[in-house]
C-alpha cells in the first residue's frame, strides 16, 4: 500500500444469487462505512439506548417497523452524513449492461463499471425501450440468463438458438433506432465464442450474473476518488473468491494507470483496492452498520440522496440522539 489509505465495511441487501429476475427484491444494494469500531458501537450502542432497540432489531426489517422509526431511521442517517455510501443496483439493467458489455465488447472486470462508460449509451437506450416490449422483454432477459448461467436447462446450442429467437421478437417490435442497433450488433459467433469461454472456465471473464464484483469496484472507485487506496472489510461472500480479486485489483490498476498524470493521483499502476478482508458481520459492528444501512435503502431507495453521495474528505464525529 502507498500514500493515503481509506479503511471502509462493505455489506449488501438484496443479493439473491443468480436469481436476478424471479425475485422479490428488484434492486441491490451495496453500502459502505468508514467508521472506526469504536464510532460503530457508539451508533449502534445510541440506537439501542437513546431509541431502545433491541439487537435483533437492528436488522432493516426490525428496524423499519418499529415505532418510533421514523425518527430513529432520520438521525441514523444524519449521523452517517459524509461517512457512508451507498451503491444501488438496478437487477433489470444490470442484466442488461451485461448483455451489451459480454456480447457486443470484450468482457472484462470492468463491466457493468463506470470504467466501461463507452458501452453505457448502448445499455441505457435498450433498456429504456425494451420495457415497452412487454413479455417479449422478459424472455429476452430471461434467455440471456439460461445462455451464461453455470447451469444450463438445454443444451448449449438449444440456448443459443432461443437467445436469437428472443432477440429476434424484440425486433419486431421496432424499438428505436438506438436499440434495435443494439439488437442488430449481436452476432450468433460472439455469443458463443464468449459461452465457450465461459464453459472452458476461462477466469479473465468474470462471473455474468455476479452483481457483487461490479458493486465492489464501484464502491472503491468512490471511496478512492482517484488518489487514494482503499482497504476493504466486507461481509463473507463466496462471490469474492482470491482469484477474482486479484483480477479486480489489476483492472482497477490498469484504470489507475490511465489516470495517473492527475495532480494528487495514484502512482503509475496502483490499484485503489489495496485489500480486502472477510469478516462475520456479527463480530464486527461496521459492518453491522453498512448491513442495516444497506437493508434500509433496498427497502427505501429514495434515502439514498445527495447525504450518503457526498464526498467524505475528512471523518467528522458522529452526533449522538439529543443532536
């Protein structure tokens, strides 16, 4: 590690697995701390005492119940003011950047990123005109599942097939000229140049229906502002295997790399991640923090605002009930 380094407690809420769209839950959410552990007991000690909650409450669903929530949820996030993130995930249109940044570029660990920023007019104008497509806009996603998950319910060239043939129904639909470009670009040989990849376990293409690993970089990406690492806890999540961090890290180095003539910017080639520890979320009460953090704005998307966006530049003091 070098220069500055930023300690941040990651969790997330929503996570269904590969079930991205038969679910309940529409949207992730992925939720950063830069708390100390003393200044998590202290937030968490306050809910308890200043707003009685009892441990078990303190997980989202408790928590938004409760009387009194209202103003237990308003000073919990004013005390989180400029110490906190939030990443939200959109599971639809994550699909969907999945499709244009597997099938119609070269897939890489900074899919689905801010660090893949070409490929993103093409995904905002499919999504935005495939939902007018009804039931034909779910079986496309849907085959898009079937083609790249580890699996499959047909064989390869059966899922391959009906992919097309999903493809082809959204066609007719005439949706812009913008989408059906998009549409038009998807080549029966990418697509299975890239499941053959996938089938052959080539590790340089990350996991297609894995949402952590482009919440992680997006997380880091914020926190680091360009100038400074970020050491990462996060909750135990079997997504975050060694081997895909290590590819995270070099994908963000390489994005460092890019950048690196900026005033006050990472060395030549230093990734913003500087590491990343697993942890249970109960021994440690950041997490705890980012887990109940995230877990209200999966259920209240509307909390995340200009307050958790904002810059953190230094840490200020949390402000306990009374203000």
């Amino acid at each position: 590690m070098v220069g500055t380094v930023v300690e941040i407690a990651c969790d997330e809420s929503g996570f269904s697995g590969t079930n991205l769209l038969h679910s309940t839950a529409p949207v992730i959410t992925h939720a950063s701390v830069d708390l100390v552990v003393d200044e998590a007991v202290a937030l968490i000690t306050a809910l308890r005492s200043g707003f009685r909650f009892s441990p078990h409450e303190l997980k989202s669903g408790h928590f938004l119940r409760r009387s009194g929530a209202d103003e237990a949820l308003e000073w919990f996030l004013a005390a989180l003011t400029g110490r906190a993130h939030v990443h939200l995930i959109d599971k639809e249109f994550f699909l969907v950047t999945r499709i244009v940044d597997f099938l119609l570029a070269e897939p890489s660990y900074a899919a689905g990123t801010r660090l893949a920023h070409d490929n993103r007019p093409a995904a905002l104008a499919l999504h935005e005109a495939g939902r007018s497509a009804g039931s034909d806009w779910g079986a496309f996603l849907a085959a898009f599942v079937d083609l790249v998950r580890m699996k499959r319910r047909l064989p390869v060239h059966r899922t391959v097939r009906r992919f097309f043939q999903a493809r082809d129904a959204l066609l007719r639909h005439r949706l812009g000229a913008a989408a059906d470009a998009v549409l038009d670009g998807l080549s029966p040989g990418q697509v299975k140049a890239v499941v053959a990849r996938l089938d052959g376990d080539d590790r340089s293409v990350p996991p297609p229906l894995e949402p952590l690993l482009p919440a992680l970089a997006e997380t880091v990406l914020y926190w680091s502002g360009g100038h400074r690492q970020v050491l990462v806890t996060h909750d135990e999540q079997s997504a975050l295997t060694a081997d895909r961090l290590t590819r995270l890290q070099r994908t963000l180095a390489d994005a460092s790399a890019a950048d690196a003539d900026g005033v006050g910017a990472l060395p030549y080639g230093v990734s913003p991640l500087a590491g990343l520890v697993m942890v249970d979320s109960r021994d440690d009460p950041r997490v705890q923090v980012a887990d109940l953090l995230a877990g209200v704005a999966r259920r209240m998307p509307g909390i995340i605002d200009d307050a958790l966006r904002q810059p953190p530049p230094t840490a200020t003091p949390l402000r306990g009930p009374e203000g």
